[in-house]
C-alpha cells in the first residue's frame, strides 16, 4: 500500500504526532544480560558508562527520536553525585541527555525482606536515603524523571505483614517527594509478582496510585506494559490514569508469558496500538493533557543490542503513527450513535494501514535516514564496536552493570 491511500488530512496527523514523539532508551539495554539461569554475552555489548552513552547517542542519530538515556544510579553512577561532572561530558559528547533517574533498591543482600517496606528500620532507613539520593543526582543532572520500581514482597502467606508494609513504603516516598524540586517527577512502577511470588507491596496500578497520591503532588504512576497478569485490559488502566491526571509514563516492552522483556510490539502490536490510541483520544478530546514519558524497558539477551533498540523506536513510531491514523471526532460520533461495525471498522482499519512510507517520508524530510536499521548496518558501528569490545566481553560479568 502506498501513502497515497492515506488522506493527506490523515498524512498531516502523522507528521504532527511524531514531531511531537520521543522515546527514551535505557542504558542497561546496552549492556550484558541474561535469564535466572544464565548470561549471555555479546561482543558488542557495552561494559561501561561511555560505551552506553556512545551506543545511546548512535541510536539518537539514526532515529532523531531518542533524545535521553535512562541511568541506574548502581550500575551508571556507583560514586552517586560525584558521577555527575563525568555523565555531562558524556551527554555533550554523544548528543543524548541523561533521562530518568532509577534507583536501584532490588540488588543488594540486605534488600532480600525488602527495600523501604522491610521490617527493619535501619534497612528502609538506607533504602530511604538511596531513592533521595537519586532526587538529588536527578537536580544536579537536571533530568525530569525519578523513576522507582520498588520490588519488595514476600514469598508465603502469613511471614510480612501486608498491612504495615503499606504504612512504611508510604513513609519513605513521602520523605522522598520532600527533596524533589519543582520540574521533577517521582514515577511509581508496579508489578504483580516477581521477584517476590506470594505478595508484591507495589502489585498493581491501584497500589501505586495510593502510593503516589500519598508521596504528593508530583508522584505520579508508571505502566510497564508487560507488569500485568494476562489479559489485563492495560488501555482501560491507562484511561482511567489519565482520568485522574496520575498517568506518569510508560515502560514499554512485550511479553508472551511474564516479564518477558520482548521487543515492543513483537507479540502484540494491536495492545501498543491499543494504548496509543488512548493518548490520542485524550489529546484530542481533553483539556490541559500533558503526554506522558514514553521509555523503554527492554533486555535482549538473543538479538544484537544496537539492532533491536532501533528495530524497538522504529515500532513504536509506526504504532503511534498508525493510532494517529484516526479522526478522532469521527470515531466519538459513531461510538456516541452506536453504529459498532462502523466504528470498529474505523479503528481496525488505522490498525491494518502501512504507515511506513509516510514515516520514512517524515524522516526524510527532517534530514534522518529513511530506514534507520538499514542505516545502521550500512554504518559498520556494530562491527566497529564488536571490535573494539570483543575482548572485554569474552570475559564473564557477575552483575548487570
Ligand atoms: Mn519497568
């Protein structure tokens, strides 16, 4: 199908959208992972902070739509504040600004009960001060987002108590929320299980409401699209969240089972049409919407790391294009009369249409290549930094930094 089928009224809607869109990468998407049994590792995979920002930064020009890198505080900036200085070289250097802050309270062995809804005091009390030592690398970086995904639970029936975990976890993002200066915002992520497999403190969108409602004003909730049990009608979550002005943004990625950690849109492209189609509507149909972060959350331990984060931006442009698709006066008008078929056949239908050509028409005229995974391979970077890596990589790694 050629862009000539698209009206040029619905070419316009396009090139407005993605004018408007950007997605951040995550900087542990560079880098060496693996399963529970295992890693993988990848001649080209960074092994440090300057191969993440280079990689970053590579993906920025080849996409125009990766302006930020999401740091983990761990794994990014082990000296805290003193990593500062050495993270803005970098973003100058490779032309990605440092995106969300996310504190790391999952990896260390005193978290094993819990992070700031361990029993302990004096563990929440470290746990505390990590996430407010975040806020403050987030203000010396100037980065919008504190991003926390707290994955604290419990393993069997009757050993925590639920009830009091909610107080203490409230307590610790208040005092957070405290430090945050006025541009920043505290994002609260949720999951229904794992690691934690009888109870998680933040299982789903509800308790991170609470929870964020309870932190202040600038809390506000962050939807990982694979942190939901099957069938989960994860676009209704979002319609309500925008209802209630607490939608924060969103981690993308796919999933066939669990926490997949799949290439966004790789099983289920209709579920980000789906939820795109929602920001859409509200953008159309509700005053003083602000978008939410758009970020993704993804680790692939089989496809080479450069390919499919470019593969991944390129997707998620072209479903956020396709939702463009539609005229959202014209669907409220069939929705309002009924007319189901019609309606349905309106949505299907920007779902069933090739937006690639106008996508690539859009990039082009922005100076961007036209095919920005074509580009990559034309580049030589990935053989380039297989190269340079090679040796490096052959060498076991224990953690994901
Ligand atoms: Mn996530």
């Amino acid at each position: 199908m050629s862009s000539n089928s698209i009206s040029s009224a619905a070419q316009s809607r396009i090139h407005q959208a993605l004018d408007a869109f950007s997605i951040e990468i995550p900087s542990w998407g560079f880098s060496n992972t693996g399963t529970r049994f295992g890693k993988f590792l990848q001649p080209a995979a960074a092994t440090n902070i300057e191969e993440k920002f280079a990689d970053g930064g590579e993906v920025n020009r080849l996409t125009g739509a990766t302006p930020t890198l999401a740091l983990h505080v761990l794994w990014d900036l082990p000296n805290g504040v003193a990593d500062v200085a050495k993270i803005q070289e970098l973003a100058k250097t490779h032309n990605i600004r440092p995106g969300s802050i996310n504190p790391n309270v999952f990896q260390e062995p005193e978290y094993k009960f819990g992070s700031i809804c361990n029993p302990s005091a004096e563990v929440r009390q470290k746990a505390t001060q990590h996430l407010i030592d975040s806020v403050e690398i987030g203000k010396a970086l100037g980065s919008a987002e504190v991003s926390l995904w707290i994955s604290d639970g419990s393993n069997y029936p009757g050993t925590q108590s639920m009830s009091r975990r909610i107080g203490w976890g409230k307590e610790a993002l208040a005092a957070a929320h405290a430090k945050l200066a006025p541009g920043q915002t505290m994002l609260v992520e949720y999951k229904p299980f794992e690691p934690a497999f009888y109870h998680t403190d933040f299982g789903d969108w509800g308790m991170a409401l609470e929870f964020a409602r309870s932190a202040g004003p600038q809390a506000k909730v962050l939807v990982d699209t694979g942190h939901h049990y099957q069938g989960t009608n994860i676009e209704q979550i979002v319609a309500w969240l925008i209802e209630l002005n607490a939608l924060g943004g969103f981690h993308f990625n796919d999933r066939k089972y669990a926490d997949d950690d799949l290439t966004l849109g790789s099983i289920d492209p209709y579920q980000i049409f789906r939820i795109f189609h929602e920001i859409h509507a509200a953008q159309a149909n509700k005053q003083g919407f602000t978008a939410p972060a758009y970020m993704i959350d993804q680790s692939h331990n089989l496809k080479g790391k450069m390919e499919a984060m470019v593969q991944t931006v390129v997707t998620a442009q072209e479903l956020y294009a396709r939702a463009a698709l539609i005229d959202q006066a014209e669907l409220a008008s069939l929705q309002d009369s009924c007319q189901l078929i019609a309606a349905e056949e309106l949505f299907r239908g920007a779902f069933w249409t090739d937006v690639r050509p106008v996508v690539q028409e859009w990039r082009s005229e922005r100076g961007l290549p036209a095919d920005p995974l074509a580009e990559l391979y034309k580049s030589g970077y990935v053989e380039r930094i297989a190269a340079e890596r090679g040796a490096k990589n052959a060498v076991g790694q224990s953690s994901y930094a």
